[in-house]
C-alpha cells in the first residue's frame, strides 16, 4: 500500500475483514478514517456498534456514523435515522431520512414516504426528496 492512501488501507481493511481478521480490518480502517476516509468510518461504525475485535462502543459508533454521514455516506445517514428514531428523536430521524433519499438510498425513500404518511414530513420535503432520490439514481 502506498504511504497515506486512504482508499487502498481501507479496501485492506474490507480485504482483512472478508479474511475474518478483524484486528487487522479494525486497524487498517483506522489509519483511514484518520486520513478522511468516508468508507472506513462506515466500516468502524459497524464494528463499533457490532462489538468485532472491539469492545461494544456506542459512541464510538455514534461518531464514525456521524463522521460518514457527514461525508454523504448515504447507508449511514440511514443509520443515524433509525438510531434518532429509537431515541425518539422523530424530526431528526426525518431529516436524516431525507437527505440519505436524496444521495438515493432506496429504504429511506420509503421511510420518508411512511413518515409522510405519519405527518412528520411536510409534502415540500416529500417532493423533494422524492427529486433528489430520482436524480441521484439517473446520475
């Protein structure tokens, strides 16, 4: 691997991972998450969460959710969505739920349909996610 390449340390990591060896996975995925990887903070966001090769950390996994979200990881929007829900944090669960749609994540679609449906989405963001998702698809 070449010095400071985040995208082959965390194409490693998913090779390690695939292995069953998670340590070396779990390592690989933090040299690139340090270096700005959004797939890898993914990555450790599940193991996190999952507790492989780690300790069960859920903030750790908060954080690298938060972390690939916020770099338009769209299965991790998602994730934060069911996670705020739980927590009973409905508007936020609806936000995240309709930008994870608009990057054309195919499941939030439909939660922001049943979260229309319940009122908790207005019929402009409904549109408009609805725009995003198609747009996002035909790109």
């Amino acid at each position: 691997i070449e010095a400071n390449d985040p995208v082959a340390m965390s194409q490693m990591g998913s090779e390690r991972y695939i292995e069953g060896d998670y340590k070396s996975a779990f390592e690989y995925y933090t040299k690139a998450a340090v270096l700005g990887n959004v797939q890898a903070h993914f990555q450790l966001s599940c193991l996190y969460r999952e507790g492989k090769c780690v300790d069960k950390d859920e903030k750790r996994a908060l954080h690298h959710a938060e972390q690939a979200a916020i770099g338009g990881h769209p299965l991790a929007r998602h994730n934060l969505a069911i996670l705020e829900w739980k927590n009973g944090h409905y508007v936020r669960a609806a936000k995240h739920s309709i930008i994870a749609a608009k990057l054309g994540h195919d499941k939030s679609l439909e939660a922001v349909k049943d979260l229309y449906k319940a009122g908790y989405v207005s019929k402009d963001d409904f549109a408009a996610a609805l725009r995003g998702h198609q747009a996002a698809v035909d790109a």
